[in-house]
C-alpha cells in the first residue's frame, strides 16, 4: 500500500506500449481504482477483488488471464 506499484506500472505503459502489447491484471483486497487509473492508459485491465485476503492465488490469476483482451 503508498510504495508506488501502480505509479511504477503507468511510468512501464507509458514508456513500452508502442513496442509491445501490454495488460494488466491488477489485484487489490475491495476497490478497483488502481485498475481504473491504469485503463487510462489504453490498455487492457482485468480487475482482481480478493476478497480480503492481501495476496493472489494461482486459481486468481488464471481466471483473469481468460479475461484478458
């Protein structure tokens, strides 16, 4: 929480979406504001609610990765 990951994934889109393809699965425990501010960075965001829990899982993240564009 506050150690700059989302502002780390913008500073990695905005520098990298011209030279390759790039999405996003973005987890966080109830909101999805990160996820809102990274889509506008055009690319493709699949958000993760856990829940609670302060991790992903491997069942998490393969069920976002279907859902990815």
């Amino acid at each position: 929480m506050g150690a700059g990951k989302t502002s780390l994934i913008l500073a990695t889109i905005k520098r990298l979406k011209g030279e390759i393809k790039i999405g996003v699965i973005e987890g966080d425990v109830s909101s999805s504001l990160d996820a809102e501010t990274v889509s506008t960075e055009g690319v493709p965001v699949v958000q993760i609610n856990t829940g609670g829990t302060c991790h992903l899982d491997a069942n998490m993240v393969s069920n976002a990765l279907s859902n990815v564009p």
